[in-house]
C-alpha cells in the first residue's frame, strides 16, 4: 500500500506547522502512525493531536521532493 516508511520526530509547533503544510502541498495521501492511531498528515489539528517528541511513522506512497526533504530533517534514521 505505501512506497515509503520512514519514522520523524516532531519536537516543536513550527516542525508541526511546517510538517503540515508540506504534506498539504502533495497530491497524494500521507499517513502518519503512533501506537494504534493513524492521522491524516494533512491534519494540523491530528498532528497535534499526537503530541510532540513522539516517534511518529511516516507512510505515503508519492513523489514530492520538497516534502522528502522535510522527513528526512525530521527523521530519526
């Protein structure tokens, strides 16, 4: 189902904020993953709804450079 899973930390409201608005500007979906809970990337509310300083997983299955670029700052792998 996704190309790409990748695990980010958020540790901010402006990693959020900008998370947000990355994924916003792709024509595909993203999921993001913590526990049992899966949140539409696109979401702010969702996101903060996870909390911050959390392992999150990353899952999505297009091509956005600019968004790669991002989870890849944020990631922890």
């Amino acid at each position: 189902m996704y190309e790409t899973v990748k695990v980010i930390r958020l540790s901010d409201m402006k990693d959020v904020k900008d998370f947000v608005q990355a994924a916003g500007d792709c024509d595909f979906d993203i999921d993001v993953k913590y526990n049992r809970t899966i949140i539409d990337a696109k979401s702010l509310l969702g996101m903060i709804g996870l909390g911050l300083q959390n392992d999150l997983q990353v899952c999505y299955g297009g091509k956005n450079e600019n968004f790669e670029n991002l989870v890849d700052k944020f990631s922890l792998a």
